[in-house]
C-alpha cells in the first residue's frame, strides 16, 4: 500500500502539482452541490491535510465522508489556502466505514469523558498533540545523553531489592492467589526465583553498579509505585529517567540537570511548534512564554535551610508547619517556584532524617548533598543527590535504618573497590511533560494510565 | 570535579599539549626504576589511556597503581605511541583504594565465572564493549523511527489482558502470600487493582490502538514472559521494540522490518568499530563480513510451505518431524538460514492454527499473513503480521480459541470504527544484540538477567 505521510505532503513544496496518494481518518467533512471537502489526518500532522472532491467528476461513496470513518485517496497536491498544499482528489477509496455510534462525534469532549476511552481518545488533537510532544520529548532525552558520552542501560525492573528501603511495592509471582502455604517463606521459596520479588520503584542501584564501569550512564525505563493515593500528579506505573555520573559531586549533578532540562525544552519547542501553540491557546495560557523563560534563565538554587527560614517569614498561614526538619509539602514548594521565584528551583541540603541512607552526608553532620528540582505548577520533578562514597558512612546510615545489610552487598562493594564520588537523580518523565504541555492531569499524558483500582 | 572524559582525551587532536584532568579506574600498571605507567579508564571508550609518571618530579601513592584503584591525574596530553594522546603527569591523587581481595586481577575469567558477579563484571573490557554497543543499538532504533514520523509510545507494562491468548505470565499483586481470601476472585478483588493483573508480555494490542490514530507509531520498553526454561537465549525480563504500522500490509512491514535492521547495523558499524573489531577477533571470527554481508544484500523471503518442502528435501535426518502444519523447530531455522541461506531469512505465511488470532487470514482459508524473520547463529529475532482488520474474520478467530471476547472489548472496536489494513512486528532486543556482538548467551548482554530461580 505505498503512499506518503499527511505530514511530508502538508509540509514539502516538491510535491506541489503531483500525484500523491494518501491514506487516513476523515476529520471532517462538507458537502454541497456541486463540491465536497473533507478534511483527513494519519496520525503523523496535528494539521490535517484539505481534500477537495469535484462532484461532477468523482462519484464518492457516502460512507467515505463520515467523521472517523478511514479512506485512501489518490490526486493532485495543489496549494491550499490555510496550508502548503491540499489534495484534488481523483479517487477515494473507502478503507473502514464508522458507524452512527461512533463515540467521539463532532463536538467538544471533557479530557475526564475522554479517559473512559482510552483507545479511542488517542484520536483527538489533544492527545494526538500529546503523544507527538511525548515522544519528541523521550527522543531529546536520548540525544542528550547520547551525545554527552553517556550509555543507557536498562536496569532490572523485577528486583529482589529496594531502592527506597520501604516504600510500597508491587509483588511480581507466578503463584498468586493459594491456599497451599502455610507461611511466606513456603510460598516464595516455591515461586518462579525462589525468593520474594518485586517491580523496581528506581533503577538506582543498578545504575550505580554501571556507572562505577561506565562512568556515565542513563537508564530510561518504567519504574513502579504502589501508592494507594489518587491524585492527578501519582500513578502507579511511570516512566523515569535515572542518570549516573561517576566523578560528579553535588554542583556538577546540578548543572548537568539544569542543562539537560533545558535542552529538552529547547529541543521540544523547536520540533513540536504547533503543538505547542495549541496548548498554549487551550490548556495554559503563557505556555510558550513560560517556556522560553526557562530556557533563557538560570534555574534558582536555595539552600533547604533558607528556605524553611524564607517560609516561616512569608506571613503565609499553611497547612502543615514549617520548621527545620519538616519535610516541604506541596503548598510550601508551591509558594517557593510559583510566589517567590516564579521559576525552576532547586532546594539543596534537606536534613539527613527524612532522606535515603545512600545520600552523601554533609559535614555539618545534620544534612545531606541532595536536592529536589521544583517547578510552578507541576512541584518537584527531579529528585538528586550525591551518593555517599565512604565504605563506613554507608553502613553506619544503612545500620541506623535497621537495613539489611546482605541484601545489598553488591551495591556496598562499590564502596570496597576502587570507589569514586558519584551523583545522579530521577526524572519523573510524565511529570516533566505536564509542565511542557500544561496538562494538569497526569491520566491525560500517558496512553493507559494505572492507578489504584483502574486497570482497563 | 571538573574533569574531561578518556574517549575525548584520547581521540581529540585539540587537547595534545595541553594539561587536562581525567579520572578513571586503573586497568594496568607497570613500575620500574625511574618511571612508573599505567592505564586508566573511565569507561567511556574500549581503549584505556596511558598515564606517565616520572618518579624523579612525582612521588606517586602505592595504592593509586593497583588494579582497580580510582584516581584522579592532572598533566600534559602528549602525542602517544598507540593513541594520539597520553598522559604525563603532574598529580595523581587517589580517589578510592582496590585491596588485594578485589575478584578481578588481571588475568582471562570465563563468562561464566563472570556472571557471578553482575556487579564487578561490567568493569571488564567483554562489558564495556557489549554494553556500549547496546546502548548505541537502542538509540539507533530511536533515530530510525523518529526520523521516519513514528511516534515513540509507552504501552502500559502492567495489564488485565493477555497478548498471545495463553502464554506464561507474571501476577502483579499488592497481597502476595495470604491465607485470608478463599477463593481467587475475592483475593483479586481485593488487590491493587480489584482485579487479577499481570506484567505484560507485549505491548501489540495497546500499540494497535496508538496506530489507529498517530498511523505509525513504535514501543520500546521491557516485556516479561515466565518461562520456565533454561537455555541461552530465553529470560524472563526481555526489552522489545514494536512498531506498528497503519495502512501497511505484509510486504509493507518486511520492507521497514528489513530497512530499520540494515539501519541498526550500519550504525553500530559507524559508531562502534572498535568494539566489532573486538568482538570480531574474541568472540565470533568474521564478525565483520557477516555484517556488512547483511547490509548489502537482500534478505531472503521463504513461503513456509516452501520452507517445509526444502526441509523434506534436504535429506536430513532431524529431531523433529517435519510437515505442512507443524512449527519450525531451532534445527529446522538453522538448517535454512545456516545450511541453505546464510543470511537472514522471512518465512512467510505460517498455517494459521500454529499462530495467533490477531494475524489476518489468507483467502486460501489455511495460512495467515504473518512472517518470521530468522537470522544465521540466533535464529527468529522478529515475529511479524498483518493485523486481521475485518471484524467478522477477527471474531470468528477469537471465538475458534475460546477466548474472552470481552476482555478484548477496546482492540474489537478498532475493527468498529475505521479499521484500515495494518501491520506490525516484535524485535527481541537481546536478539539482535546476540547476533551483532557475537555473544552466544543472552545473559552476556544484560546487565542482570532474570531466569527462573535467578534474581540476585
């Protein structure tokens, strides 16, 4: 079935007063007279592509003009009025008609009625604009990295570890529902690896493992959360971005993450125009703006410190107290990127009690080298920190925990041979696109979301 | 810690003369009277770099010239012997000591040996190697798409539904070991997701739902099969790119199948000569004509009633019976790609009840519009069809196999509304990096692979 993408005829003057055959979904359509229009997309435009029918030379079939219904058509690429080119059709060929109880008919439809449709949502221009930012986006990450030096591994996602030493996880078994065990011990001893295992909340561990070989590397995969939580920022199955860098302490970390962020943006707004247009005119007004700030401005970096002081002087009434200790809440990251900076920031330096053992303490005994990155609207969307490097400050913290310590004898050797100060942190990659696209509802940037209770 | 990576010390003219720092894990050292050497490397390149030391200007730590140590060297690139540029220093500091129980002196380890030790092996010149190489195949396979208007989509990982029908699955459950449910549905009922889940075993039917409206789109992500089987090409964490492709029928996707592997080859060949030329002289002599044999010539395209002719034919005497309607066994492949072919090889239209009911069914009523692709060494590294679009034709195939018609209800409807031909294809990921490295155990190219009763 040769033929040539919507996009490249809609966009590439070479074809202007040829023969091109094209194939796709009816979008629109009018009839008169003497003419007919429809409008057609395959997927690969958010612009479709016009396709003029001159009644008194082409016969089409009715069904061929129906919203949703698939058609490939045949003529001349001409130049359109809105767009480079549009099509005089010579044939139209009915692929698959679309019934009268075609669900998503010519009117507009609430993002929450389109997610009881995931499989045909991804018909609209929202989530056609969607996808295509998501999928450019995944790609600068990789372009990135790539041509930094770095090796993109793919860490176990079913692991008989814990990256965040609690943490709710789902269990991964070829048992399930039995009654034929008394204890769990008999139950996992008998299932497919021997020994209880879980999906991967971080690749962290193993990304560790590879870079004290690789020296830099990236994983780039699903990680998995429990979390018994419904709210439009959490699901329970997400992708994540996870760089390692052997010989980067805190503020190499910091300035790597700024600048890959950044390139993301840059490269989104260069190759996704439209799309971003569109959600600016739809979603979030001042996107575009938003956006170029980003690019052209330093990211702010406060100490954890000064921000719990910069809180308890904002005059503010919050929900949760602030003091020194408290882990920040929502509201008071809120308060931070979006009333005070109105920008991406880091906080650095968080007390040591509410972060994880392999964080590198810092001198002053009471803090660790790590960092969130908080953004307006969307809150944190990168969590990072130097790992700690010394064999004895490991075990003492892990020891504090009441960790076991030999389920972690891999990553506590890194510590034994040849060990380097290292640092890398975790991308929430829906969360970063929620603030690329200003899609507030973290259910609309992925193709089937899962949360608690929702499996379609 | 500024510091400037091996691979650009080592290969960039600019730096010779100039004094630059790296840091990186000591793979050599020799010491003599005057002079001391050793080779170091941050694992960003297969070659290390060599540091001199002049003992009469620097007195140089014991410690920082042991195998596996970590050090930091600041000094003059100087043009090398065997590299453009090595390094005389001026300053060794020691980052982190590797004592003498370190497993990996310097002399041959089997892979076997090897892989009891997932954690310290990738230090070894076998991973470097196959890990860069993987990850320059994982973003070639972005680039082929991208730079074809595919669409990257994240089909979800945890599912309700079963892609191949039956097949061995993994639960996903937040309960695991309990005596407290009686029966399954109310242990399910109870689960994260108030019904049973599984981890998926391919991403085919969601990503048939991204093509039906973004045209051509393409999955790369982890599949999960729990096989209870042990040879050196199935485990049970796999990575797996699926492209899907509206409007393309069977010859369509054997072209792009064949196109997008011909890109990846070319590709590694370009970016990675030095590890091929590795692989070439340590693993699999001739490597290198094997993949440029491939990138030059047509693949070769079999019709499975062909197939089962040759294999009557041929004289000879194997394990498995050989007629129309059985499955091709691993003795069968290797006999024609190996003995016949010595190429890649699409076997073509398989009798319909040895595959699935989503592939679309010949008008002679016994065979289906499906293809293997099968290469020399590893045998099938894609499985391929055209979808079965008409509805009638896909209920009636689901019905045949009893299957639950309304656990398919989303991928039924896409028969419903403007079903168009389309076609799609699963590659093994690890496939193809076994037959590009030469590596002849798919647990070699993974960073911890996951078999039954293995999880360390």
């Amino acid at each position: 079935m040769k033929h040539l993408d919507v996009k490249d005829v809609l966009t590439n003057k070479e074809y202007t007063g040829k023969e091109v055959t094209v194939c796709g979904w009816v979008r629109t359509a009018r009839d008169s007279k003497n003419m007919a229009f429809f409008e057609l997309n395959d997927g690969t435009s958010l612009k479709h592509i016009q396709v003029v029918i001159d009644k008194a030379v082409l016969n089409v079939d009715d069904e061929a003009l129906k919203l949703g219904a698939s058609v490939k058509v045949v003529g001349t690429a001409v130049e359109g009025r809105q767009e480079l080119n549009e099509i005089n059709a010579k044939e139209v060929v009915l692929l698959g008609a679309s019934p009268a109880d075609y669900p998503l008919q010519k009117k507009r439809h609430t993002l929450e009625f389109l997610r009881t449709m995931p499989h045909l949502r991804t018909r609209t221009n929202t989530f056609n604009a969607v996808l295509r930012v998501r999928s450019v986006m995944a790609n600068s990450i990789h372009t990135y990295f790539q041509s930094h030096n770095y090796v993109y591994v793919n860490t176990p996602l079913i692991t008989g570890s814990d990256c965040e030493g609690a943490g709710e996880t789902f269990t991964v078994t070829t048992i399930g529902h039995s009654d034929k065990y008394k204890t769990s011990d008999e139950y996992y001893a008998d299932d497919f690896f021997g020994r209880r295992a879980t999906l991967s909340v971080s690749g962290q561990l193993e990304g560790e493992v590879a870079a004290m070989a690789m020296g830099k590397i990236y994983t780039f995969g699903p990680s998995f959360r429990a979390e018994n939580s419904n709210t439009p920022r959490h699901v329970a199955e997400f992708w994540h971005v996870e760089p390692e860098v052997a010989f980067a302490e805190l503020p190499d970390i910091i300035e790597i993450a700024e600048d890959m962020i950044k390139y993301i943006v840059r490269d989104v707004l260069e190759k996704c125009p439209e799309e971003i247009k569109f959600f600016d005119e739809r979603f979030e007004k001042g996107l575009i703006d938003k956006l170029n700030n980003l690019i052209n401005n330093d990211f702010a970096i406060l100490d954890y410190t000064d921000a719990v002081k910069m809180l308890e002087e904002s005059g503010k009434q919050f929900q949760y107290p602030v003091y020194w200790g408290a882990d920040l809440q929502t509201e008071h990251e809120r308060y931070i990127t979006e009333e005070v900076y109105n920008k991406p920031v880091f906080i650095t330096n968080y007390p040591k009690a509410i972060k994880s053992f392999y964080m590198k303490q810092n001198p002053d005994g009471k803090t660790v080298a790590a960092t969130d990155l908080l953004v307006p609207g969307v809150g944190e969307i990168i969590g990072c920190s130097e790992r700690e490097a010394d064999y004895d400050k490991l075990m003492a913290a892990m020891k504090e925990r009441n960790m076991k310590i030999e389920e972690y004898a891999d990553y506590i050797d890194l510590r034994r041979f040849g060990s380097v100060p290292h640092s890398g942190f975790g991308l929430g990659f829906e969360r970063i696109i929620m603030y690329v696209t200003g899609m507030t509802n973290i259910r609309d940037v992925i193709l089937y979301p899962r949360t608690v209770g929702n499996i379609r």
